[in-house]
C-alpha cells in the first residue's frame, strides 16, 4: 500500500549535517533527468528576485524563500517526512509515533511534489519552494509531469491511496485500476454532499496516523472501507467510480 500525499509550502529548516542533494539517492529514478530540470532552473531563477517571486507567486516576504531556492544543491537534507510541516502532517504526528508505526510510515507513505515528483517519505530533500501552480521558465510544473505519467504510474507496484490536494493531483493523476483518489466531504442540504474545506488537511492527517498506527495493508477499495468501517472512517463504497471514492466526514 502507498499513502500518497500532497507535499507543504511550509518546511523545516536544516537538515544532517554535510549532507546535500543527490538526486540518484531519491525513489522512482524515471524521474531523474526532470528533477534536474526542474532544480536548475528553481536555483537559476532565483538569481532574479523580482521575476522569482513572480513565478513563484509570493509577496516582499518571501525573499527567505529565494534564499533556499538559490542554496538547492548545496542545502542539506532530511527525511521528506521530517521535512514537511503544516496542519496534514502536524496532524498525523510523524515525531510522536511509535518505533513500529514510524518504520511503517517511513515504507508507506509517500509525497508528490512539483519539483521532485513521486518520492517516499524516506527520501532526504532539502527546504525549497516551488508549487504546483508556479511559472517557472520552462512552463508550469502540470505540463512538465504530465506527459511520463503512466510510465512513472506503471513502475508502482502498491495499491495507492491518493490524498492528494486536486492541485497536486493534477501535476500526474493516478491511472484508473492503480489505486483510489480520496474525495472528503460532508452531508450537504437534501441529500447532496459537499467538500469538507477547512478540516480537509487536518481530517487528512489523522486518517493516515490511524491507517499507520493500525498497521493496514490495503489492496482494493473493498478492503479500505472495511478497514474504514471498523475505524470510524465513513468511506461511502457506493460513490466509488472512476477511481475516486468519497469519505463522508462530520464536521
């Protein structure tokens, strides 16, 4: 089974010392020579302040940004888990698991970024920015990931349980039959249902510290909503189709 999730704007400083970059250490090495694009021309690009934070879409307080964009290679890294912060992953609690569960979710879950693509939360990188709607100079990062899609899709031999944002989804959308891409929403008025919004990365959160501490390995649709039921996840298996499902939260 593979968790997948969308990465964070916000990241931790620093990393192991003399340590840096090594884009051959990172999973699915398919992706390799678009990382280093993607990288170079991050790092280029942050040569020029005004047209970065144009690209990159942040006001005069983003200069710190630039600052990491510019350092990439020379960086040091740590754990991608360890490494994204913000409401989904301070809700799952990586730093507060168990032995047991931060080994499974070292080996389970897994972050598709828009500058290093599919990798697993082991993967060491360092503190960058770079989002998914970004301009960079050789286009915005849907266009470069989009066209290896099913070749990167068609080396993942898990099950994957897709909780990426539609943003990040967009970048390389799973392929029907090679997983579920989890829809969170809520009862609406007369039957209709709507996105949940607010709690979305906190619910997000949360369900992957329970599938993590649980120890679940999940191989179909029909095995998540068991899994779901006997957890107090409400996965409707009715509204699966086109390898979406919806979770139906109280908020």
């Amino acid at each position: 089974m593979m968790i997948l999730l969308p990465p964070s704007e916000t990241k931790v400083s620093g990393g192991d010392e003399g340590s840096h970059l090594d884009l051959g250490s990172l999973s699915f090495l398919v992706q390799t020579p678009l990382r280093q694009k993607l990288a170079d021309e991050l790092v280029a690009l942050a040569g020029n302040p005004a047209a970065s934070l144009r690209a990159l879409k942040l006001g005069p307080k983003g200069l710190s940004e630039l600052q990491r964009n510019r350092g990439l290679w020379e960086a040091p890294v740590m754990r991608a888990l360890s490494r994204y912060t913000g409401v989904l992953y301070d809700a799952f609690g990586f730093g507060t698991l168990d032995g047991a569960s931060r080994e499974r979710a070292l080996s389970s879950i897994a972050i598709f970024s828009a500058l290093f693509g599919l990798i697993r939360a082991s993967d060491r990188i360092p503190a960058y920015r770079l989002s998914f709607d970004s301009a960079l100079p050789g286009g915005k990062p849907g266009r470069m990931w989009g066209p290896g899609a099913s070749e990167l899709w068609a080396s993942v031999d898990e099950f994957v349980l897709d909780l990426r944002s539609e943003g990040y989804r967009s970048l390389s959308p799973l392929p029907e039959g090679r997983g579920v891409f989890v829809s969170l929403v809520k009862e609406g008025s007369v039957g209709s249902r709507v996105a949940i919004g607010h709690h979305n990365k906190a619910v997000k959160g949360r369900l992957v510290r329970d599938l993590v501490t649980s120890g679940v390995v999940i191989s179909s649709v029909g095995e998540l909503c068991q899994w779901g039921s006997a957890h107090g996840h409400n996965f409707d298996e009715a509204s699966a189709h086109s390898g979406s499902i919806e979770l139906v939260v109280a908020v």
